[in-house]
C-alpha cells in the first residue's frame, strides 16, 4: 500500500506545461565540469551523434570535447552551467536537477556510435565490456526499461506514444533510444524504479517546506524503491532466441500474478518476486531556490556571474569512473502549482491525437468549456485561437504538446574521485581550481562558452588545500580563432603584475606584496625570480604552473604547444594569507580573453563560510564550527548569499550601570535612544550615549554578511556562538549594526547561553560577540568574606595581647616552648 501510494504520487509529478516553439531547442550546459552534450572528440563544431550516451535536447554545437579530471573526497568543486529559458522568475516554472553515478564500466568511449541494445552486436556477446562504446547506465538497466510497462497515470495530453512500456512518454511518443538512458526515468522526478543516479541538488522555483520535504524524502538517497524481478535464465533464453520479453509490471499484485511460460524444453519459469532495492543510504539532496536567469539567454545569472553550485565531493563513492548530469524542467503558468496539481493526470489525456485534452484552459479566461472550444482555447497542438470574440480572426499558436514539461539535459565527460592523499587532514578544505571554455571566440563556441578560470574567484583560508588541475582538447576545429596551434586547449597561470598608477578597486598602496599581488587591469605577468611570492609556492610549483610543467626541456613553448592538455598540479597546502590576481597568457588576446582570476587567502585566525539561502532555509557554519548562522523557511524572500567570517576588535556597548547587576540585566543593556525602524527590530536599542564601555571578550566577533540585509521575523533566524563559559562573569551579546550603532541584544531575543553556547536571535547583518563583565554579586562576597577575615584575624590578635595566659596554654597544648 505504500509503494502504491508512493507510485500514485509519483505519477502526479513533473507534469507540467512548457511554452516552446515546436520543434526548437532550449538547451542547458554545464560548462564545469565539461558537459559533453554527447560529444567525444569531433573536429566539427556539430556533435557526430546526438543519440550517443542520452537525450540533450540540445543544440548539436553544444558540449566539449573529451578531457577527464580528478577530485578528491571532501573536495568542493563549482559546478558551474547556463540554462536558455530562464529559471528563478515568473515567466515560467522551474526545477534544476543534479545528479551522479559511479560504475566499474561507466566510460566516454572511442567510437561516436550509440552502444548496441542487442548482444550479438558486441564484442563477446556482452555489450557492457565492449569498450569501444561509451556507456553510462548499462545493459540491464535499459533491458528492463525497455520491457517494464510505462506508467500510465502521467499526463501525456493528446500525444499519441506508440509503445506501451518505460521508452515512451509524452516528450519522446516514439521511444527513441539514446544509450541506455530509460526515457521515462530522464522526463520525470522522483522516479519510482531504481536508477543509478544518486541525487546531489534539487533548484526549484518554489523552495517551500513542503516541496523540498517530498523531493528529500522521496529521493533514491534514503527511500527504497521497489521492482518486478525476472529470473536471469528467463532474460537469457529469451535474448538467444531472439522472443519477445513479456512485459514487466510496475505494482507488487500484478508482478505476484505473471506467468512467465516455459522455455523450448518445457521447464516452466520461476514466478517474479516483488523485490526491494535498498536506498543509497546517503544524505537527503539539498533544495534550494532557484538562481535567477531570464529567456532566451545562455549566461550568467542576476549578479553577473555564472550560474552555480558547490558540490562537496562524497567520500562514500570512490571511483575512478563517474559522471554527473544536470537536467533543467521548465513549466509555464498554465499549470496550477507549477505542475504539482494532482488533478493533472492520465484522466486528461486525449489518445491518438483525435482532439484537444481535457486540461482546463477555458477557465483561465472565463469562458465556458463550449465557448473556450470554439474559440480555440484548448490544449492542442498549434491550436487557433480567436482572440475578438464574434471575429473570424485567428491567430494561430506555436504550440507542441510534447514539449510542454520539457526536459533538458547535460552530462559531465568520466572524472574521478579518490582518497585523499597520505598525510592530508581528512578535516582539512580542498577547492578545486579548474578551467572552462573552449578555443574559438564567442560566436564559433556559443553555446559553449570562451576560457575561463572555474571559479575565477576564489576565497581560502590558510592551512587550506588547493587542487590546480585542468583539462582541454586537440581536437577543436582548426579554423576557430586563438593563439598556439590550431584547434588546440592550452591554460597556464601565472601572477599579473602589480598595478603603476592608481586604478578603482585596487589598494591604495601596494608596499607589502604579500598583501595584494597584481591587479585584474593588467595583462603582463611577473618576472619569476626567487623574491616571486605566490600563496606561499615553491619557485617550482610557480614555474609549472607557468609552464604547466616542471622542467621542460625545448620545444615550442611560447605559446604551450609542446605542454599536454591536461594538468594537475596536485594538491597543496596554501600557506601564506593575501590577495593574488593572476593570469593565462596565451588565451588573453582580443578575440577571447580575458582568462583571469583571483584568489584571496584570510589568515586562520580569521575563518569564513558563505552560502546562499532562499525561502527554504539553510545554515552557514563557520569551519571551524565556532558559529553557525541558522535560517528557517521563509526567513528571507528571496535567495541571499550570506557569508560569515570571525575575526574583529572587540565590540563597545553601553550600560548605564557598569558596575553590577544581574545576568538578565546585562543582556538587556540600558540604551539611551531608540532606534530607527528601519534599523534591525523594534526591539533593539541604540546605544549612542557617552558610558560607551568595551567588555572582555568572551567569543570571537562574528560579522554576518550583507550588512544591511534584514530577515522577516528575528525569531525565524538564529546566531549559535562558542564562548568562554564562566559563572563568575556576567555575559550579554553585543551587536553592531550597518549604521554603525552599537547595541546589545534585548533579554527576549537570547534563546539559550549555556555550556559556552550562545544561542539567539538575529535580526539580520551585523557584528555581533559575546562579551562579559565580573559578576559584581560574587565579587562583592569575595570582597565581604575578605573583610570579616580579615576581621577576625584582628580581633584574635587583640584577644591574645591582652590575654597573654591564655597564649602559653595554646602553644603548650601544640608542643611549643614556654
């Protein structure tokens, strides 16, 4: 009961409506890690074949050549892509999904054909160890969805799918195979069989609790999914004697209920078992709000920079063969609920295009269902609407009801993920410095992109690793613009030089070179000598960097012909804080540059974490775990990238009565001036009076960014600090905020200060610490007890003085001379 329920849910989902022009291409790409788009190494800007390892939908200059890296476990790496039809906006719905999966045979291939879906058309009979072609999901896993029935609960509007099991659905009615990609599991999420894709991400434009709660539940991850299981000697007999499969149910009754018949020799088949395959058993996949692009534009997102993720690399899968796809659903407002409405199932559907479904679109527009079908309001394809009522005019609409819910896609070429080399803290951060792009300017790549460092910039702290490590291809077209041998990838890096004159954004003086190196204006690089201080590099890791590689010895190297595509530097403990710019010197001409980047390294002590957090929530956590900003649902309105750092002088307060008082009067320090309403909450006071007093310090100052970022409500945000916990100080949370006022938290607002935890509540950006006072009560006992001592001590001397008896009996009672 349920998987049915599950399976019922299930069939509700993804059916949504996509506004497309029929028969055009929307396309999404990952640029980092290269999404391949079906290429391999072709030399044409077309890829060969568009059916090779899945289905894109994309347009056929998509995707990069082959080239492979390596990422080590706990790694972060930025995946980075571009996605046409806008995401994060009201002019449609959207989901963004990623995933990965590892495999001992998973591989790019050497041939651009599709791998065989028949046995005797590979190597050994056994396609999977044919190595010749690429493969992603194997043999066994495109067998069943070839033969499994199709769920036939979905929407698929008035499409006419020409088979009845899992290759058909309303965006591919004809059951186009692409590798062993299963198409009903590629056109919706959650799918309900099992895969082998573990869920990474999930960006939606409606990141609300209960939408993030059904994707984290339902994922593959942590729940089950369940599946008809055929004996293998039934699949074996069947495909050497080339008979029809009998199809595979999809519930556990009627899976329980197939005969399967006998083979030649009359022995019957075993009865299939309903059977359970376990959950990944990993983490639930993030959901968050989607990043903001608009239509019609493969580029950067509402910052002006490219849209991304990072990925922190699993230490539960190490294999040196994965890859990672990204799949982009986008729906228009025509749906309810961007698609979720249960009501949106197979009960709509119009079979074998004979009419219009029976989705409601007349009410949209206040017509009766007669009137929206004589008018054309109907949900059909390319219908023709009359848009003036009692008019013969009819406009008609470029509408495929086969790309309504349209799904696109990209997959990463193979990578690697490893262990992390001996003596490498397991704790320790590891980001991966990578390059994107191909060799061409933009319009003989587009929708690829131009060279770019991936991410081009970069925030470190020291006692950090960094993993420099590339890829590219000799296989571009050569007629594509760029500097060194035709159609070839080369990257280096090497540090730009300092700046002459004044520029805007620089510092105003650059005397210590260890503070800032270079500048993004210029486009010679340094001199290398033994004085070349980079991140605290040796001179050898400077030079291959330069050279993208140690010692080489001849050649053509003035623009990197002789170097190989690929370079790994490996990893490297990053020692020396600063801010470094720096440079590509061969991709830097007028035709595709510029290929920079930046990398600023804050000194240990002075640790940060950034994150960015929508209308679902999220934390930030310090690394060193000293803080943790938490944020639950709807705290903000829409996404902001919050970064937090700890480090800072110590903050000033005010306090009307500096010298004593109670734990609760401490925290509720007494302010001179309200504050402004704009300013933070109304419960927070301004402390612009002259008995301004800086208390010890008992947590590091944490400096919560933007500034001037407020959430909703105060309670539905919190600050966790570590501190210095001791019952003789009296301790309070001081606060400052982007106006500069200095102020400490009210009483209501600090949830919890216990066992060197403070807990409270944050009305947005600011400084904020815990400080402490001596507990003036104690003090006083300690100064009360010190007096009556001291008192006692007098008056015993007196007595004895006069009392002198009295004294020889005491030292005769302990042994003393008379």
């Amino acid at each position: 009961n349920e998987y049915k329920s599950y399976l019922r849910m299930a069939m509700l989902r993804w059916t949504a409506v996509v506004l497309l022009v029929s028969g055009s291409l929307g396309d999404v790409y990952l640029h980092g890690p290269r999404g391949s788009n079906n290429r391999l190494n072709e030399r044409g800007r077309e890829r060969a074949n568009a059916n090779r390892l899945f289905d894109s939908q994309n347009n056929n200059r998509g995707g990069y050549n082959q080239g492979s890296l390596i990422y080590y476990e706990g790694s972060v790496v930025n995946i980075e892509w571009t996605n046409q039809h806008s995401c994060g906006d009201p002019n449609n719905h959207c989901e963004i999904i990623i995933q990965y999966m590892c495999g001992n045979l998973t591989r790019d291939g050497t041939t651009t054909r599709t791998i065989p879906d028949r046995r005797d058309q590979c190597e050994n009979w056994n396609c999977d160890t044919d190595l010749q072609f690429g493969m992603h999901e194997n043999y066994a896993y495109y067998r069943n969805c070839k033969n499994r029935n199709r769920n036939k609960g979905l929407f698929t509007a008035d499409q006419n799918l020409n088979r009845d099991d899992a290759r058909s659905t309303r965006q591919n009615p004809n059951g186009q195979r692409r590798g062993y990609e299963c198409p009903e599991e590629r056109d919706y999420y959650p799918y309900w069989a099992p895969t082998p894709w573990m869920d990474i991400a999930i960006f939606t434009n409606n990141a609300s609790v209960e939408r993030c709660e059904y994707y984290r539940n339902n994922s593959e991850n942590v729940k089950p999914r369940f599946y008809c299981k055929y004996p293998d000697n039934y699949f074996t007999y069947k495909e050497s004697t080339r008979r029809n499969i009998k199809d595979i149910p999809i519930t556990k009754e009627e899976c329980e209920n197939t005969n399967l018949g006998a083979d030649g020799a009359g022995n019957q088949f075993a009865t299939p078992v309903w059977t359970e395959s376990p959950a990944f058993g990993i983490d639930p996949p993030i959901c968050k709000d989607a990043d903001w692009s608009r239509d019609n534009h493969n580029g950067n997102g509402i910052d002006g920079f490219p849209i991304s993720f990072n990925w922190t690399v699993p230490s539960h899968t190490i294999s040196d063969n994965c890859v990672l796809r990204l799949r982009y659903n986008i729906t228009t407002g025509e749906m309810a609920e961007g698609g979720f409405d249960p009501s949106i199932d197979a009960s709509l559907n119009q079979q074998g295009n004979n009419g219009a479904s029976k989705l409601d679109v007349s009410s949209q527009f206040g017509l009766t269902d007669a009137q929206a079908t004589d008018r054309g309001y109907v949900f059909e394809n390319n219908p023709q609407v009359e848009v003036l009522d009692g008019t013969n005019v009819e406009l008609q609409l470029a509408i495929n009801t086969a790309q309504y819910g349209r799904t696109f896609q990209d997959r990463t070429h193979v990578f690697a993920i490893r262990k992390r080399p001996e003596g490498v803290d397991p704790q320790a951060r590891i980001v991966n410095l990578n390059v994107r792009g191909k060799r061409g300017n933009i319009v003989q790549v587009y929708p690829a992109v131009e060279y770019d460092f991936v991410p081009n910039r970069v925030q470190m702290m020291e006692g950090e690793y960094l993993h420099a490590q590339w890829t590219g291809s000799d296989t571009n077209p050569n007629n594509n613009d760029g500097q060194g041998r035709q159609g070839t990838d080369r990257s280096n890096i090497i540090l730009t030089r300092n700046i002459t004159y004044e520029k805007e954004g620089a510092l105003p003086t650059q005397t210590n070179e260890k503070l800032q190196q270079g500048h993004w204006a210029n486009n010679y690089p340094v001199y290398i000598t033994n004085e070349t201080f980079f991140m605290g590099l040796s001179k050898l890791d400077i030079i291959s960097l330069a050279l993208i590689e140690q010692s080489h010895f001849g050649g053509d190297m003035e623009e990197l012909d002789d170097a190989g595509a690929y370079y790994n530097m490996g990893l490297r403990k990053i020692t020396s804080p600063g801010i470094y710019y720096y440079m590509c010197t061969r991709n830097n001409n007028f035709s595709n540059r510029s290929q920079k980047g930046r990398i600023v390294i804050t000194p240990s002590d002075r640790p940060f974490a950034a994150e960015k957090v929508g209308i679902a929530g999220g934390n930030v956590t310090l690394q060193n775990n000293e803080a943790q900003l938490r944020l639950s649902p709807n705290a903000v309105t829409s996404p902001v990238r919050f970064f937090i750092q700890q480090g800072g002088n110590t903050l000033t307060v005010v306090d009307s009565n500096t010298t004593g008082g109670s734990t609760a009067t401490r925290r509720k320090r007494q302010a001179t001036a309200e504050t402004d309403a704009a300013d933070l909450d109304s419960g927070l006071k301004n402390s612009a009076g002259e008995n301004a007093q800086t208390g010890s310090k008992a947590s590091n100052v944490i400096t919560v960014f933007p500034l001037e970022v407020r959430v909703t409500n105060r309670t539905l945000a919190e600050l966790d600090l570590t501190y210095d916990s001791n019952p003789s100080d009296t301790t309070f949370i001081a606060v400052v905020t982007d106006k500069g006022a200095y102020a400490s938290l009210p009483d209501d607002w600090v949830r919890s200060m216990d066992k060197g935890h403070a807990v409270f509540y944050m009305p947005g950006g600011g400084k904020y610490q815990v400080l402490k006072f001596p507990y003036v009560p104690i003090i006083i006992a300690f100064v009360i007890l010190a007096i009556v001592l001291l008192a006692l001590i007098i008056g015993i001397i007196i007595f004895f003085k006069r009392n002198k008896q009295a004294w020889y009996r005491v030292k005769r009672t302990f042994g003393g001379d008379v």
